[in-house]
C-alpha cells in the first residue's frame, strides 16, 4: 500500500480513536498505541526528544521547521526549539528516524531537508507503571540546517 | 442487563469503530504473530479438539526455519510493535524455545508464551526470562477437581497454581491467567475469583468452550444458555469491583455486554493484524483456523508475499452473511463472528454468543 494511503488510514483511525475517548469508550488500541491485541499486549516506553534546530552558516535560531519522528510531527517554535515523542517504542536501545524539512519555502529561509537518526543508549525510565509500560526517557537532540 | 437493549452512546461507538475496521482491514498491519512450535503436549485435556485438531506426529519446527520466515518479514512490520506469541501443543516441551527467544529478542520483538504450567519451574521461569521473555499466559480452569478433570490429570491444578504462584513475583512480566469456563467450574467462579486475587494476579480472561470437536459430544463442555448470561453478567460485576482486571476472550459480538466484558469492542483480526505460523510450517491467522484458512507455507512461500497479496477470506467478510447471520440485524458490528467459529466452506456458523444470550434472558 502506498505511503499516502498508510498515513491517510492511519490519521482517520487516531481520529476514530479519540471520539470513541470523547464518548467515554476509550479503546486499548489508544492505551498501548498498536492495535487492539488478540492475546497479550505489547511492552511500550516513551521517546521525547527535544532540541534546537540552527542555521549551520550562523547558528541562528530556525523557526517552523517541521519534526517528524515515528507517529508524531512538531514544528520549531520562534527560538528553534521542539519537542516530539513516540509513545509507542520499545524498551531498550532504540535508533529512531528523525525528520527534519524545511516546509515553509523561503518563509523562514531555504534549507535543506534532513533525515537522521537519533540514539537512545542504555535509557533509563522513570514513570513506569511497573507492568507493560516501562516509563519515560527524553534525549537532548540539537541540528544545524544546511542553507540551499 | 439485556443484550438487544444497546445504549444510543453505545451505537454511535459501534457506528464509529465499524469504520476503524474497515480502515484497519484496509491497512492489514501486522502486528501479532503466533508461533505453534509444536503439537506434543504432556495433557490430554478433555476439551482438546474443540479448537484446534492435535497431530503429534508432526516434528517440531527447527527454530532456523521459524527464524529464517520472520526474518523475511522485515520489511513490512515494525518488530517492536508486533508481538510473538509461542504456543503448542505445550511449549514448555520444548528445550530450545529460549534459543528462539533470543534470536526474537535481538531482532527487537517483544515475545511470551502460553502454557499449561505443568513444567513452569522457577528455574524454568528464570531462564525465560533470561531470554527475555515479557509475556506469559498459564491456563487454569477451576479448583481443584474441576481443573483436574478437565485436565484429565490428577496432579495438574497443584502444578499449575504452583507456577501461577510464581508470576506476581516477577517484575516486569505481563502476566495472565486464562479459564475455561464450563458447566463444572461454572459455580466456582466466585471462588476462583478469589483464590486469583489472593494469589496477586491482575488479569483474568476466560473463555467458553463450543460445540466443535470433542466439546460436540460432550455436554459437560458447554454452559447452557442460563449460565452463558450469568457468565457475562460475572464478568462485568467482576471489571467494576476492580479488584481483578477479569475479561471476556477475543471472539463474539456481544450486543450491550460490548465494553462491559472486554477493553474492546469486537473485533476478529485474524488475518488482519494477526497471522500464524504453524507447526507444519503453514501460515494462518490464529491457530485454531485450520484447512482451508491456510495461506500458504513457510517451506514454499515467501510469508511476506503472502500477508500482502492473499488472506482474502480474511479481508473481505462478505461471505459470512449466510445462515443465521444472512438476516442479523447486527450483522454490521458483528461480521460473522470469529472465524474459527464459521466452517469456511460451508458458510456455517458453529455459534452465535448473541443468540445464546438472548435465549439465557
């Protein structure tokens, strides 16, 4: 299936989800974020990584460049800063893509677009729920955008 | 509580959630992969061919060939959202069963078992764990007599409460106990209730048995329609005490008990987020769908290939609108029951939980 259609299903779902919230029949598939499971459910831990996206030239602050990382999208506020999580990862070391476009044009500055990948070594959880969910770890994760 | 007497809120949630299976069906995600490692079993259960047909002459899969088809999923699931569950036959017959852990493990996917617990040591325990096991389901079905008879083995219910004893100890661990419920523990549950919580176990979910395979014989099997409704009425009584997170298994469409039994509104995902790979190498959705809900097989087809471009029965439900759920208003919800349930050949459905509830009101 392409990509398009993956994300169209998939957004008209996490809206189906939140209603059926709004309405009090809140769903596990929204608790453990995959959907309803059959047997078991799934260990999760949650990824917030935040930073500050810089021109590479002057180290200037890079407002509304847009974040994506596994399920969620962030935009850069007026000092460059973001902050983005994946509630839904796995407990342990994780390598996760990280997206970051420029999708304003000339807006705020032309720059190139950069896909990385950001690391989590040994994390240590706090929060956790001492059953399936582990807790929370967060990584300070700063980028310099090449100008075009 | 009546079943036909579904809530207006109730109603928009099922209008709502009718559409997330379909986009969900569209998607097919898969997310949930059951493993039979074998079909040897140190039971013989009475109820043992209601769900699946047991051939122990089948050798146990080399965990290479069980490996090698995962590893050719790689490209279409996320492995640490997509769940291995390993069951038999009785899994723990297997010593090798944490060398295909670890493999799992490193490849990132989150794996457990399902047991009776008759070989569940703490050494055992231990030694899953070590292969990173997070998830464990041991199965008891009643006291003492009436675990043992459905058992068919004097000495089970001391061995598996013995093993379910050692769960509450283990953090970390994703734990739960599963019953099925019959005419010879049904006065027990209560009592069962109790011994779980005293015990420290937080899930409970149980199941009832139908009339396929030995069960067909045997009414000793099978709640009448009486205590089917009280079965629901119990386990909703049980979710609102809180004590115990008690659930109702996966399969049928239940009218107003949606959301008072499970977490979840029906859903059967086989073949939708659920795929299988079984002790002959042949890919399924769950186990217990058999014949001609195969797919295909490790040993010839690339299972990637095959999630992607087959499972059509699966996916398309249409053909379930025959016999007594041709005119079913509620149809819609329900799309036919669980699979397992429906002979994919005739159409026929084996059991309706709807229809049995109403007739225990």
């Amino acid at each position: 299936m392409k990509k398009v259609k993956i994300k169209y299903y998939s957004a008209y779902n996490a809206i189906i989800l939140s209603l059926l919230g709004i309405l009090g029949l809140t769903s596990s598939c929204e608790k453990i974020g995959i959907d309803p499971v059959a047997e078991y459910g799934v260990p999760s831990a949650k990824y917030i990584v935040n930073g500050n996206v810089t021109n590479s030239t002057d180290n200037t602050p890079i407002k509304n460049i847009r974040v994506v990382m596994k399920g969620d999208t962030a935009f850069t506020d007026n000092s460059g800063n973001y902050n983005i999580v994946d509630n839904y990862g796995f407990p342990g070391n994780q390598k996760i893509d990280i997206e970051f476009a420029d999708i304003d044009g000339a807006t705020n500055g032309n720059f190139h677009n950069l896909d990385t990948v950001v690391e989590f070594k040994n994390p240590e959880y706090t929060n956790g729920d001492g059953n399936w969910y582990e807790g929370e770890t967060s990584k300070e994760f700063n980028i310099e955008l090449d100008k075009k | 509580m009546s079943v036909a007497d579904i809530s207006i809120k109730k109603r928009i949630g099922l209008k709502l959630y009718k559409q997330y299976k379909k986009n969900a069906t569209k998607l097919h995600k898969l997310n949930y992969i059951f493993w039979e490692c074998t079909l040897r079993c140190n039971l013989n259960c009475l109820h043992c061919g209601s769900d699946c047909k047991k051939d122990a002459h089948v050798p146990d899969m080399p965990i290479t060939d069980f490996i090698g088809a995962i590893d050719k999923l790689k490209d279409i699931v996320d492995p640490n959202n997509t769940m291995i569950a390993i069951t038999g036959g009785e899994v723990l017959l297997r010593k090798d069963i944490e060398d295909a852990g670890r493999e799992l493990y490193k490849r990132g996917f989150p794996w457990g078992i399902v047991t009776n617990g008759m070989l569940l040591s703490k050494e055992r325990l231990n030694s899953l764990l070590n292969a990173g096991m997070r998830a464990i389901t041991i199965s008891l079905d009643g006291l003492n007599d009436s675990h043992n008879w459905l058992r068919n083995n004097k000495h089970s219910f001391e061995k598996v409460i013995s093993a379910v004893k050692l769960l509450p100890q283990v953090e970390n661990l994703k734990y739960d106990v599963v019953s099925c419920i019959n005419t010879q523990n049904f006065d027990e549950l209560n009592e069962l209730k109790n011994l779980l919580i005293e015990i420290g176990i937080k899930e409970w979910r149980v199941f009832t048995i139908f009339p396929i395979g030995r069960a067909k014989v045997n009414d000793l099997l099978q709640l009448n329609p009486q205590q089917f409704k009280a079965l629901f009425d119990f386990i909703a009584q049980t979710r609102k005490e809180g004590k115990i997170d008690m659930s109702y298994g996966c399969e049928g469409f239940l009218g107003n008990y949606e959301k008072e039994v499970r977490d979840d509104f029906f859903f059967c995902q086989a073949g939708i987020n659920i795929a299988s790979i079984l002790a002959d190498g042949s890919i399924s959705a769950c186990p217990n769908l058999r014949e001609n809900y195969k797919q295909g097989n490790i040993y010839k087809d690339n299972i990637a290939e095959v999630w992607e471009n087959k499972y059509q029965i699966f996916r398309d439900r249409s053909w379930t609108k025959t016999g007594i759920c041709a005119d079913c208003k509620e149809y819609e919800y329900c799309e036919g029951n669980g699979l397992h349930l429906r002979n994919e050949e005739t159409g026929e459905l084996a059991f309706c939980h709807l229809q049995r509830i109403e007739e225990g009101e």
